[in-house]
C-alpha cells in the first residue's frame, strides 16, 4: 500500500434512509474523498433561499432587516436549484434575479385585526412557484398534523402590518449558510475493536461489569449466557479511549485492540428539508465531479490556450 | 438669603441635577465640587440598575496616597460587594451595595412620610420602662463602668450596666415584632465595656439614608420569618453573626452567636451574583466580569420602539443562559437576555486564536448570533435657534423643486422610515417662511444608518417645531469585535471560519460556534467557566438549566442534609455519561479542513457570552490622504475629523532601529508636511522671500500650444533681489518655527550648500 497508486472503487452502501435523514457506510476510500464529500455538501449543494426582500409595510415591532434576515433562513423546497441558473450568470435577466430561470417571488401580506396575537409563518408567504414553497415539517413529523404549523416570521398585534416581496434565489452555503441544504453532516471511522478472549476470561464477573460501563455508550455487554462480554455495538464507539483506559487501570493492558479502519466511513446525513437527505448525497456527488473535471479540463486546455483565449483560463478557474 | 428668589434656587438645582457641578463661591466646605450626578446610561440592565445600587466615596479620596480608604472593613462588610468594584484608579472608592442592602427611607411602605418624632417618643417610652433614665441638666450622672450613656438620634439618657445586655434583647425583640411601638430599621448599636476600645454606650438610630440588611436572630425562637432582624453597619461590628457554613468561625463559647446570615451570597452585589459558581474563579476575574456585564450589549429596555435615547445598544438574538444562578431567577433577567448559548471549543486552531483572540463560526453569524444594532437619536428643534429673529419662521418642508434631496427627504422636510442613509447625505430640510433659506441636515461622518423612526412634537398645533429622527446602525459581528463569557474572559474576534473548516464531532456532527484558546485558562484559573461549559453541555442534554449559585454547598450544611454528597464535578459529570458523552466533557473532534481525528480530546460545550459594546466600526481609524492643520499643516489628529494616528517619538526610535530611514523620512516628512520653501542664500532667510507678480505683457500664443507659463519669480525683500534665490525641501513647520522667533526677535538663517557633508 505504501506509496503505490492503485485506483479504487468507492461503495456506498445504504443502511437507513428517510425524507431528511440518511445513514450510509462509504467503503474503500480515504478520509480526504470523505471530507470533500462532507463539505461539500454542507457548502456547495445549492439550494433556494430568498434573497431579496422588498418591504412595502412593516409596522411590526420587528425591523426591516431582521424580518428579511428571518425570511432568508427559512428553508424552501429546492429539487429545482440543480437546473436553476445563479443569477449572477443567468443571461436572461442580466442578474438582476427576476426571472424564472434564476428565482422565484414571494409575497407577504398579514394584517393583525383582532385583539389576539397574529403569528405570521412562512404559511403566509405565497410563491410564485409551487415546486418553491417553504418546507412543510408537519407531515413528516408525526405531531398534531391537524394544525398547519410554519416557522414564525413574526407576531403582530392589533394594527400591525406586515406587507413585503420577497425574491428567493439560488445559492450555495459557501455564501450564507442560509443556502446550506444540511442540517449535520458528520462521518466516523469504522471502528474494528478485539477483544482478547483470554485475558477476558480471568476477570471476574463484577469487573467485567465494570468493564462494560466504563464506556458512556454502550459498545459493550454481557451475554447473559455466556457471561462473556460481547461487543454489541461498535459504531457506538466514540474513539474516547475510555475503555483503554480502563483495562490499564484494571492492570489488563491490551484487554481490547480497538483500530479505526482507515478507508471505511460512517456517513450520517441530515437536512433542513430543502432538498431529501439522499438528493443531498447524489447532487454533492455530482457537484464533486463538476470540481475535477474542471481540473481535468485545464490540463486538456493549457497547450489550447492560444485557440480558446480566455474561454479555457475561465473553465480552469471555474 | 432674601434676595434670592425662589426661581434662582429652582434654576441653580435644575443646573445642578444637569451638570452635578455646584455652583459656588464659597466652596459650602464640600470635599468635591463637581460630580454629584452621574447619568444613568442605558447601555444595558445592569448597568442601568448598578447606576442605582452604587456608592462613590468621594472625588477627593481619588487623589490620595494612601490605600487604607480603599479597603473594604467590618462595618461595610454585607453592606457593600467585594466583589464589585472597578479595578485601576477608582477600586474601593466606587462601590456597589449588596443585593440584600437598603437604604431607610423618609417614607414607610405605604410611601407617607414617616413621623420620626413620634417614632422615637415611642422608643423613648420603651427606653424608660426598661429603666433608663433621662438626663436632666444639672442632675449629676455616674458615667460608665456603672452607668451606660443612651443616645436615641443624639437625646441623652443614661441606663444601669448590668441592665445593657437585657435591654438590647428586649429593644431586638421589639424591632423583629409585628407591634409598631419600634421601627424595624432601628439602629440598637451597643457598644459593651472594654478595655482601650470604643467608648461604650448605646447608641441608637432611627434616621433616614442609612444602610440596614437582613440578618436572621437566632436568639428568637424562630416562628416562620419573624426572625429576620434589620442591621445596620455601626452595630454590625459588636454583634455576633455566623456565617452559614456551619461553623463556629472562631467564636469562642463565651459569645455564643446570636445572629446568622439568610444567604452566603447576600455578600454579593446584583451583578457579581449572576455569576456562575463565582467561588470557583480567582477573584480579579468576577471583578472583570462586573465590569464587562456592564459593558454588554444586550436588551437595554422593552419599549425600544417608543423610545428617544442619544443611543441605545440592542441585541437581536439574544438567549437565556443554560447556567444560571437564583439571582437571575429571581430578578427576572430573562426580560433583559445579555448573551448566547455560544459552542465553545477549547484548542489551538489555525494559531487565528493566538493571545485572547477568538475564532467565530462565519456560518453560525451569519444564522443570526450576536447579531444587533445601534439606535441614534437626532433631535432637530427649530425653536432652539440662535437669533430671536429666526424663531417661529423656519418649517419642515421640502421644496418640490429641489430634486437633489428628494429621494432622501420627503416633501414635509422629514426622511422617508426604512430608507437607507450614507454617510454624507441629507436626512432632513427645513425653510425659513420669511426669508425662503432652505437648510438640510445630512449625516456626518461616512457610516451608513437606516431611519428607523420619526416622531414628531405635536404640542404645537401650528406647525411642527421639534422632531426626534431615530437612525439605526446595524451592527453584526465583524473581525475585531469584543466578546466575554461571564467569567472575565473577553477575547477580539479575530477571524470568521465558515462552517466546513471547523473541527466536527464524529458523534453529533456539532461544530463549535467560537474557538478559544486553552492557554486562556492556566494563568486565569477561571474553573466556573469548565464548570459551566459541562454544565450547560449536560443540562441541555437533559433539557434543563442548571443552578450555578455561589456557595450552594455551605447552604446545604446547615439544612442539615449529609455533606458526603458527590461533589460539584461528579455531579455535573454522570449527567453528560448518562446521555452517553465523556465524563470530563470532551469530545472527539475531526478536523474540518483535513477530516482527520485532532490528536487530543477536545473540551467542548455550550458557554453563555456576552457581546461587549467595543467594536470596531465605532473605532476604526485610517487615512490617507485629508486635511491637516492651518498652521503646522501636519495631518490634523481625531477619528470624527478623518485624521490620522499619530507617528510619535517612540514609533521613531522603533524605525531608526530598524535602519528604515527612507520610510521614516517617508512618513515623518513627505506625508506629513512636506514644503518646498525658498531661500535666500545671500541672507540665509526664508521668510524675507516674496513671489514678484510678473507684469502683465501679452504673451504671443504660438499656434496649437497653451500660452506659456512665465516663470515663477522669486525675491528677497531684505536684499532686493533675486540673485541668491535657492528652493530647499523641508517641513512646513520649519517655517513656522522660523517666523514664531522672528516675531520674538530673533532671526534664523540657513546657510546653504550644495553636496552631502559640505
């Protein structure tokens, strides 16, 4: 392995998959594909958020700024944001976002006129796009469904106004975190852990006991059977090297061997809602090859320079 | 006195209030004559509320030398925090009343003016029937050992010895009683019979303005808080009080205690107790951390949107801390948040959190942490102008044919709400109905504000004379803004990381939303803040907050519970392993650029912090080029004026070191007052010199080519002419210096040569 390049051939394999959480093992790669993979999900799948916001009325006791702040970060339906365009790039509009290709409007208008407490949520914002309307959690989640429940903007009392345009654009969470599709995207080494069965054996059953729970999560237990203690969970570990510590204390060193298996990953995967946990992967994915083949691209493009001017120097750098 | 009328005396205290300077002739043989006001600034709660809670010693103590004014004694033990008082020049002169201090008021409960004359024939009536006698003149009186003198506000009367100790219990008795014959904030200082000490007698106080707190008498059988006793400082000191630990304090058993404090924490200041396990801290950081809760941005007041202050700093996202102690409960803190519930995590990252610096998450700032504002308020009242003559003319308005303003100003003269204003540009016009002078207010200086609010003065049905435009400057976290967690550790914010490169936890896939650096702690030895970062990591775990009162152990001890309870650390450190997390709050980090497990255990968890108001859009400093100075013309100095920071002596000394001559010539002459000046090198003067108006002849333009310049002729006065004309490089205030001696007699001349060393 030492030195020598060889090429690999990553796996995926799926293990739990729902709307807005993914768990998934990534085998024969190394930590720095599973990092790229990891950030680049968090910062550079695009998503839609709003942008712009245009306030006509805001009598709330909100201001202005805080209110389009509160409206950028919340999530809104993005399986369009792969084939949008930036709108810094959309030929169409010039940039100035206010074409279909590039975003999307909303607009808000609430107006509290009873003596109770108006709470405004983004039910009220009404797209110009019904494939871009803001995530809907109520479904999903197996609360009172019966009662439509959106994130609060803002609550207004009797007399307050709040009346506003919203342009939601796509992004990517490099630029704000606002564009960031993920909620958590973490990754552990696979741990192997061995457990020396011999030395196991001298100890009794009270410092096996103590042995299991010298670990805060359980990675161990014992087989009510066998009274042997089995590794029943070794993901759980959490490289604390508490049970280490704990056989050195015991006077049993190398009582267990833990390893993290260098090329094998953890994956867990969870989203705001904007987009599905297992899109999320595909497009980070996809989004990872764009990245190299612009790298491949620029070796192709050097000695063409001359023939494609600035055109190539561009794809090298994007 | 006669002569002054009632309205000067109006005026003269009005003025007194405004400025705290006295005004007088004759001194009234105060100590200090200026400073008996202060403003109470509204920057946030606390330091609104300590305004009120604070006692200044005295403008003249400040300049003395000796230290023993400073120091905190037995009589104000309780009554003023330790804990709470600036360090530096006013340490031990201003100081701070503990939150169980109170002042005696002029007023009961019910706010009526107390009686204070039936008030003390009441307890001289009691004073008799416990046999004191009253003294009459020329009535002869044993003095102590035998006899005790009383004194009730100053009325003298006299009372057996051996009655004296009776007395105090029944007089103690009777304060702590529901029955109105004694007022519970009577001072009963009895100064017993010793040997070379105080001059004993009883001395007692009903007067208003003096401090009293509650301490519990323990030598009344306690019946559900009827033992709660009203002290004050000069009895304090001859009453035995134990403390709540437990112990006896060193009391020998031949004054056995009679008195006991509620609280160990009554010892403390409002602020100094919201704190979290302020016992865990070396003390110099609890006194930082009341100054810097002072100094916090935070939710000042509740009715922002009706308020007119100069400025107002506001907290947009504010949170309430995890760790608490019952102080905040119980004053309710939570209408006034000061902080965020901020990740932190304790390495060395990057080297960005070097010397007090701090790494902040780009991407948790940019979700809304710290975020907030800066309310301005500008008052324009028309009616304050200067010339009688121009009173009552001038209106709001706006001309509908001045364009340049209209998309700032609106046609009544006042800013359209919501619209953006740079630096520079007018927020405000007024006309002057007689005259048709128009005058626009603009905004000085270069930063940008929103008009968050115009509130208009409708007294006068009229016209409007007076408005209050509110400007709002946004104020998000930048790179150079100060934070502190409450346990004095403040630390500059020296780098935005976004999200990715932060290190992560493999288990939750948390990133810390602020980076600080471990040496932060060895040498500042702040344990609470460890204590509250496990803290708040397993009380948000369990999903709950978490007492940090000070000293909660020693309470514990006198309810009589076991003392052999776990200790504070275990106790906080089985919470995190029940939920599955390291017992000494670590964690395993990845680094976030790299994806690799860091080598150490990381230290991670939630910490309340605060934002302080310093940052840097209020301070930054940079110029390049701008105005200078009439006379010396060197770049004139102050930020509000665009000026520069001074390049001074020891700047100098550090570039001569460094043998960067030509920079220093650099900064110190050709950006600085570079001038071309001519001599005369026949009289070696420069100030005799004169440009000579060439005559005026036609000058014969050639075809295509601008008109030729003539050339610049220059002349010595003194010498009538312009043989020896030389131009030599010099600074402007060369010049200067040369004509100030001219004008003191004294003349200056250069000898000039040319070539180096001549």
């Amino acid at each position: 392995m030492e030195g020598a390049s060889y090429q690999r051939f990553p796996k995926i394999k799926i293990r739990e998959l729902k709307d807005d959480y993914a768990k998934f093992e990534l085998r024969d790669t190394d930590a720095s594909m599973a990092n790229a993979l990891r950030r680049v999900m968090i910062a550079e799948v695009p998503t839609i958020a709003i942008d712009l916001v245009e306030i006509e009325v805001n009598s709330s006791v909100l201001n202005d700024e805080f209110i389009a702040h509160r409206l950028g970060l919340i999530p809104l339906t993005s399986e369009r944001a792969m084939s949008m365009r930036f709108s810094r790039d959309c030929d169409a509009c010039d940039g100035d976002g206010q074409c279909e290709f590039c975003s999307v409007e909303f607009h808000l208008r609430a107006k509290c006129m009873s003596d109770q407490t108006l709470d405004v949520t983004s039910n009220d914002l009404y797209s110009s796009d019904h494939t871009v309307v803001p995530v809907n959690f109520t479904d999903s989640a197996g609360y009172d469904s019966s009662e439509q429940r959106g994130i609060i903007i803002v609550k207004l009392r009797r007399g307050q106004e709040l009346r506003l345009r919203a342009i939601a654009r796509k992004g990517i969470g490099k630029d704000h975190a606002k564009w960031s599709p993920a909620a958590t995207v973490t990754f552990m080494y696979e741990p192997e852990i061995h457990i020396n069965e011999d030395m196991m054996d001298t100890l009794t059953l009270e410092e096996k006991q103590s042995f299991v729970e010298s670990s805060p999560t359980r990675v161990f237990d014992i087989d009510p059977n066998t009274q042997q203690v089995v590794v029943v969970d070794p993901e759980a570990y959490t490289y604390d090297d508490e049970v280490l510590k704990k056989a050195e204390a015991m006077g049993k060193p190398g009582l267990v061997e833990i390893y993290a298996k260098e090329d094998s990953f953890i994956f867990t995967v969870e989203s705001t809602g904007a987009i599905k946990a297992s899109q999320m992967v595909l497009n980070a994915i996809d989004i990872l090859k764009q990245k190299l083949d612009a790298v491949r691209l620029s070796e192709d493009t050097v000695e063409a320079d001359d023939q494609f001017g600035e055109l190539g120097a561009h794809m090298r750098g994007g | 006195m006669e002569k002054i009328s009632p309205k000067q005396i109006g005026a003269a205290i009005e003025n007194l209030l405004k400025t705290g300077r006295l005004v007088t002739q004759t001194g009234l043989d105060l100590q200090q004559r200026a400073g008996f006001t202060v403003q109470a600034e509204r920057l946030n709660y606390l330091r609104f509320i300590s305004f009120f809670r604070s006692v200044h010693r005295g403008a003249s103590f400040a300049g003395l030398r000796t230290t023993s004014v400073r120091k905190l004694l037995p009589e104000s033990w309780g009554f003023l925090c330790p804990v709470h008082t600036p360090d530096g020049e006013p340490c031990g002169l201003l100081n701070h009343m503990t939150c169980t201090c109170r002042i005696t008021s002029y007023y009961n409960s019910q706010g009526i003016i107390r009686d204070f004359f039936k008030i003390r024939m009441s307890i001289l009536n009691v004073l008799v029937g416990v046999g004191m006698t009253t003294s009459w003149p020329k009535v002869d009186h044993d003095g102590p050992p035998q006899a005790l003198p009383v004194l009730l506000d100053g009325v003298i009367g006299s009372l057996s010895t051996s009655e004296a100790d009776k007395v105090v219990a029944h007089l103690r008795n009777l304060k702590v009683s529901d029955s109105s014959v004694i007022p519970d904030d009577l001072e009963v200082g009895y100064v017993p019979l010793s040997l070379g000490g105080t001059y004993p007698g009883l001395y007692l106080f009903t007067s208003p303005s003096r401090f009293i707190r509650p301490v519990r008498n323990i030598s009344i059988p306690s019946s559900d808080e009827k033992d709660i006793e009203l002290i004050g400082p000069f009895e304090q000191v001859f009453m035995e009080i134990k403390c709540p630990d437990g112990g006896d304090g060193g009391r020998s058993t031949t004054f056995p205690a009679t008195h006991e404090e509620l609280l160990p924490t009554a010892m403390l200041s409002v602020v100094a107790n919201l704190t979290p396990w302020s016992d865990h801290n070396q003390s110099p950081r609890n006194m930082y951390q009341c100054q810097m809760a002072k100094q916090t941005m935070a939710f000042s007041l509740q009715a922002l949107h009706s308020r007119a202050d100069q400025k107002l700093y506001h907290l947009q996202t504010p949170q309430t801390p995890i760790v608490r102690t019952k102080t905040y409960t119980k004053y309710c803190l939570d209408n006034y948040p000061s902080g965020t519930n901020a990740i932190v995590a304790v390495l060395a990252y990057t080297g960005y959190d070097m010397e007090d610096a701090m790494i902040l998450n780009k991407s948790s700032v940019e979700r809304g942490m710290c975020h907030g504002q800066i309310y301005q308020t500008e008052t324009i009242d028309l009616c304050e102008g200067k010339s009688k003559s121009d009173r009552g003319q001038r209106i709001f308005k706006r001309e509908h044919s001045d364009k340049a303003i209209s998309s700032f100003v609106d046609s009544d003269g006042l800013p359209y709400i919501g619209q953006v204003i740079h630096g520079g540009e007018p927020y405000c016009s007024t006309i002057n109905q007689v005259t048709n002078a128009k005058r626009t207010y603009s905004r000085k200086g270069s930063e940008m504000a929103i008009v968050d609010y115009v509130s208009v003065d409708t007294k006068n049905k009229n016209h409007l004379q007076k408005v209050n435009i509110r400007f709002r400057h946004p104020r998000n976290p930048v790179i150079g803004d100060k934070f502190s967690s409450r346990h004095g550790q403040k630390g500059v914010c020296s780098q935005l990381w976004p999200d990715i490169d932060m290190p992560f936890s493999g288990v939750t896939g948390m990133r810390p939303d602020l980076i600080i650096n471990p040496h932060a702690f060895p040498s500042r030895m702040t344990i609470a803040m460890l204590l509250e970062s496990v803290a708040a990591k397993g009380g948000s775990l369990h999903g709950k907050f978490v007492d940090a009162t000070p000293f909660s152990d020693s309470v514990k001890g006198a309810d009589g519970k076991t003392q052999e309870s776990e200790s504070l650390v275990d106790e906080l450190g089985s919470m995190l392993r029940a939920r599955g997390f390291n017992y000494h709050g670590v964690e395993v980090l990845y680094s976030g650029v790299y994806g690799t497990e860091l080598t150490c255990e990381i230290f991670i968890g939630p910490v309340y912090y605060q934002r302080l108001r310093h940052m840097v859009s209020d301070k930054y400093q940079v110029r390049a080029t701008g105005q200078v100075d009439q006379i010396t013309r060197q770049p004139i100095k102050g930020r509000k004026r665009g000026g520069g920071i001074r390049f001074g002596e020891m700047e100098r000394d550090s570039m001569l070191a460094h043998g960067a001559a030509y920079l220093l010539h650099d900064r110190l002459h050709t950006c600085s007052d570079y001038h071309i000046a001519d001599v005369c090198s026949l009289c070696g003067s420069i100030l005799t010199t004169a440009i000579v108006q060439p005559q005026k002849r036609a000058v014969r333009e050639i075809g295509g080519l601008p008109p030729a310049r003539a050339p610049k002729k220059v002349m010595c006065h003194a010498c009538q002419t312009s043989k020896g004309m030389e131009t030599v490089a010099m600074p402007y205030v060369f010049r200067y210096l040369a004509a100030e001696l001219a004008a003191m007699n004294i003349k200056m001349t250069l000898q000039l040569s040319s070539g180096a060393g001549a």
